[in-house]
C-alpha cells in the first residue's frame, strides 16, 4: 500500500532514517550524487531490503520523481535523508493514510524540530525551525501515486530542495484535491551549516522568481507563507550602490576641480574652480545621505536577527557580517531566477 522514497546524496543520517522507518516497508533510496564514487559509500553500505535507483545529480525534485516512478504502490511517502521519523511511524502512517476519502491526495507529518535548551537559538536553528509550521514540505509527505501522475511530478526545473514541494502542493489543489496533515511525528534535526549558510540560502529568491511566474503574485499566501523581505534588500543594495556611484563621482570631480586651479584669481571675480567645487560638494553629501539609508537598512536587519538569537559574540559577528553581504546577494539571485523563469 505505502513505499517510502528518500533522495539522498549520500549523507549519514540516512542510515538513522531508515532505521527509524523499521524493515517492514518498501523503501527505495534514490541515489542523487552525479558520479557515485569507487570507495563504499552510505548508499553503497544499505541493507538488501532497500532499494535503489539513480537520478544522476539533477537535484531532489528529478530524484523524488525517479523514485515515485519506480514504486507500484497506490501511496508513496516522501522523506528527507536527514530527519528521523518518531517511534512506532511506519505504523502511524499507515492510519493516517488507510480511510482517507479519495478527495484527500495526500498527508503531511507533523514536523518537530528539537531546539537547544538553555538559550536561544542561534539564526541558522530558527530557520530550520520554520520547517514545523511549513505546509506539505517533502521532509515528511504522502501523496497518492495516481494524483503524482496526472500532475506530472516534481517541477524539474527547481534545482534544489526549495519550492518543488509548494509548487506541487499548489498544482494538486488547484486540480480540486485536498492536502490533510496527519498524527504520525517526524523530527527534523537542526544542524550547524557554516558560518556562510544564511548567504548560501539566497539562492532560493530565484526559485520564488519561478513561483511567481507559474502562480502568480499571491502564491506565499496560497502556501501559508508570509511576506519576503525582496524590496527592502533591493532598497539595501541600491543605497549602497548609489554611495558607491555618488563617491566615485566626487572623486572625479575633485580631480578636474584640481587641474583647473590657479585660473582666474582676479579681485571680485569667481575662480573658474567654483562651479565644479560646489558640485563636488553636493555629490558628497548625496553620497552620505545614501550611505546613511543604507547603514540605517543594514542596521535593522542585523538586529531584527541579533535580538532574538542568543547574542553571543561568534553569533553576533556572523549576523553583521551576513546582514551586509544578503541583500545584494539575494537581489542578483532573484535577477538570475526572473532572467530563467522569462526564458
């Protein structure tokens, strides 16, 4: 009735995940690393009971259809290789699936994410605690097969685990079905990704470019989500821009205000310097009044994600740091996903 396909890239935790699952299920691994190496690997190590197929490193959304594809159960439950279904799962998922009507085309586990005790958590673990209130995130989501197969899959054209779960959730609506949330509990580990995680998931904006494309404007109300923060880094980063152009531009006016001093000097009349020096003055005050909108931006972000973390120094350095560095990231990314979704 139910087959359980994890994509992986070969992470360890997989091996945790599908002790958690328990030997009673189908379960198919979909190998997603683009040349499987000579030297036995997590996939490599996997016990005979599991099976396994290959997408050839075309990101999750080709290796959850490779592996949808490959099962020849009526149910098919995705899961992440890296969270640990609760004790007793394989059993909860089957009662949250067996009565459902047939207008329910699929069932999304409740997402628990463990936070540490004793202080706050850091940016890096509030985002991946977003994940418990998220809808029908793939972390842990059944779908029906035949309801898989008339809305075509997984989008292949979202490159990484980001939005290819919305995007099918909202196509499978649409076709007049219902998404439910079920009993059985998965927990979602958090992880520490590095000091440059935040500025990494900025590739992101160009994925919600491809979202807007195919469902219009209204698309993270449709998914529960809430507003992006898109126009105050574009309005971070045409600050800094426009310091960065207005400086440059008093720079070069100081040097042509330069080479035309010593004309002129006669009593009562001007220098023939004065116009190019009162220019030069306002172009530097414009390029202060600019770079005070733009710390003024920056400052706001950093502290709206200093204040509820736990504000030690480490942490408080890379949330400056990375405050300074995602808008301008953020904004080239949602350029490239807008060029992409247009072609």
């Amino acid at each position: 009735m139910i087959t359980v396909v994890i994509p992986t890239i070969g992470r360890a935790t997989l091996l945790d995940t599908l002790a958690a699952v328990g030997p009673g299920m189908p379960v198919i691994v979909v190998d997603d690393r683009a040349a499987p190496g000579g030297a036995a690997g997590v996939v490599e190590s996997l016990p005979g009971r599991v099976r396994v197929v290959r997408s050839s490193g075309r990101g999750p959304a080709a290796a959850r259809n490779a592996g949808w594809r490959a099962a020849e159960t009526p149910w098919v439950v995705f899961l992440d290789d890296d969270v640990i279904p609760g004790p007793g799962w394989a059993e909860a998922v089957w009662k949250d699936l067996v009565d459902l009507p047939e207008d329910v085309a699929g069932s999304q586990g409740r997402i628990v994410v463990p936070l540490p005790g004793g202080r706050r958590p850091s940016d890096g673990e509030r985002h991946t605690a977003g994940l418990s209130g998220a809808l029908w995130v793939t972390a842990d989501m059944a779908y029906r097969r035949p309801v898989l197969e008339s809305a075509g899959g997984f989008d292949e054209r979202f490159p990484r685990a980001y939005r290819e779960d919305a995007d099918l959730a909202l196509r499978v609506t649409r076709a007049g079905h219902r998404l439910v949330l079920g009993q059985r509990v998965t927990t979602h580990p958090v992880r520490d990704d590095g000091f440059w995680a935040s500025v990494r998931f900025q590739r992101g904006n160009a994925d919600d470019a491809l979202m807007r494309r195919l469902h219009g404007p209204g698309w993270r109300a449709a998914i529960g989500g809430g507003p992006g923060r898109l126009r105050l880094h574009a309005a971070t980063t045409a600050a800094a821009l426009a310091a960065a152009a207005l400086g440059a531009a008093a720079l070069r006016g100081r040097g042509t205000a330069d080479r035309g001093a010593g004309r002129g000097g006669f009593p009562g009349v001007p220098a023939i310097g004065a116009g190019p020096a009162q220019d030069r003055s306002d172009r530097w005050r414009a390029a202060g009044a600019a770079a005070l909108v733009w710390g003024a931006l920056a400052a706001e972000f950093a502290w709206r994600r200093i204040a509820p973390g736990p504000r030690t120094p480490a942490e408080v350095v890379r949330m400056a740091v990375t405050s300074v560095v995602i808008p301008p990231v953020a904004c080239v990314h949602r350029l490239r996903g807008e060029w992409r979704a247009r072609r």
